[in-house]
C-alpha cells in the first residue's frame, strides 16, 4: 500500500465511523462482512523486531544473560575493576603526601630548626594548617 491509498482508506474509515448511527443495519452487516473478508486476505507482516547480536549501552536490561559470554562480561567489568583502582590508588596518594608534610614538621621541630615557641605563634597555626590541610 502506497502514501497515497493509506490516506484514502484512513479518510472511508473516518467518514463511515462518522456516520455509523445512521446506516441501516443490513448495511453495517455487509460492511462487517467485507472487514473480515479483508482482513483474512491482508499479508502477514515481517515481525518488527529483530534479534539483536551486539548489545549495546542502551536497554541492556539482559546483560548478565546466560547468552553473553564471559569476555561479554568482563568488557564492563574490568573499566569498572580500573576506576575502583585508580580511586584507591589517588586516596592513598594524597594521605601518604598529607603524612609526608606532617612528618617534614615534626622534623623540622625534633632537629631544632623550629624553636617549640614556634607552637604558640598564630602565624605558625596558619601556615600548618594551610600547608598541611589538618589542624595542630
């Protein structure tokens, strides 16, 4: 069926529902009749789905499906393994550079290059804590 022929049956099938309540009623049956006639002789369709080999980002609800394979699997496992790795390896980065300042103070006081009343100056706090990240 053509554009032209769809538009055709779309405007019959509007003008005969307008005017249903007042045909007779041997009519509506002849028109029954030719409905089913017709729609026993249309073409069956292709199905309008189809099977899809690759799945993609998208509607994978069925990812862990038996029918995926384990390197199926491990394609979305390992980038998330990755950033689990990388997150732990940039936490334990900046706690061993926040103990490597702390540590360069407390070397600093124990080998006399800081005098102790170096403590009670609020310029001191400032600059630990802007320099450290942590409070005294």
């Amino acid at each position: 069926m053509n554009m032209k022929e769809e538009n055709f049956a779309y405007k019959v099938r509007h003008a005969l529902n307008e005017k249903l309540e007042d045909m007779p009623e041997h009519i509506t049956q002849r028109l029954e009749r030719a409905r089913l006639v017709a729609v026993s002789r249309k073409k069956k369709t292709a199905p309008l789905y189809r099977k899809v080999f690759q799945q993609v980002f998208a509607g994978t609800s069925g990812y862990f499906s038996d029918n995926t394979s384990w390197m199926g699997k491990l394609g979305l496992g390992f980038p998330i393994l990755v950033l689990v790795v990388g997150m732990a390896g940039i936490f334990h980065h900046e706690q061993q550079r926040q103990i490597r300042e702390i540590a360069d103070i407390d070397i600093a006081v124990l080998s006399d290059e800081l005098p102790p009343s170096a403590y009670a100056d609020s310029g001191f706090k400032a600059y630990v804590i802007d320099r450290s990240g942590t409070g005294v």
